[in-house]
C-alpha cells in the first residue's frame, strides 16, 4: 500500500463500503462516512431506534468487507469489521463522530447508532503510525 493510500485512511471523508449479503452471498456496495479517531478506523451512522442496518447484519454474519476511496485517493483497501456493542468502547467514537456531525443527540447515538471498527487487511496498519 503506497503512502497516499495510507494517508487518506486515516482522514475523516465519505466512502463506499462494500460487504456481502448474509443472506444471497451477493456484494452490496453503500456509501458511508469513514471516520477516524486516535488513529482507529470506524464507520457509524444516524440513530435510528427501529431497525437495524443490513449493512450491520451483512457485517455480523461476514465481516471481511471492502473499503474503497474516491476522494483525493481512488482505492480499494480489503479490510475486517467487527460491530461494536460495548457501551464502553462506543462511548469515545460515538462522542467523535457527534462532534464531527455537529450533533448532540449522544445518548440516542450512543443507543441506536450502528458502529463497526476496521482493521485492515495486509500490509496496511491497524492504526495510524506517528512519524
């Protein structure tokens, strides 16, 4: 993975994700914004407390996905999510997406926010790397 690759992961912007059915198997491709915070990688979304996403259940079921850049970087980085439920752990990136969203509706976030941390495949870093 080249440095420009590496640099635009760990900007905050709007991405596509891809993840695979749970239940066709079939690719299914959503745009999203990827978020960065003390150098990990998450995805989130509005709160909404009547139902789940698919892309969470896709994710639950299998959590290889694909993240692919199309801002300043155009790339497809294979990557492994896992659904974050632990109030704890969703607590700070809850909080840091709030603020870049210029929310303050934390609580029902907090509660009704579908939340995925990423960790990437092959020679990309889990985390952001202080030079």
């Amino acid at each position: 993975m080249d440095d420009s690759v590496r640099a635009a992961l760990f900007r905050s912007q709007i991405i596509d994700l891809t993840t695979t059915g749970r239940r066709t198997g079939q690719r299914r491709r959503i745009e999203i914004f990827l978020h960065e915070k003390d150098g990990i990688l998450f995805i989130s979304g509005m709160p909404r407390a009547d139902r789940t996403r698919d892309w969470i259940y896709n994710i639950a079921a299998e959590p290889r996905v694909v993240v692919h850049l199309k801002q300043s970087v155009v790339a497809d980085v294979p990557a492994t999510a896992r659904v974050v439920t632990d109030p704890d752990e969703r607590q700070p990136l809850i909080d840091a997406a709030a603020q870049r969203w210029g929310r303050t509706d934390i609580p029902a976030m907090l509660e009704h926010s579908p939340l995925i941390v990423l960790k990437l495949d092959g020679d990309a870093p889990d985390r952001r790397v202080n030079a």
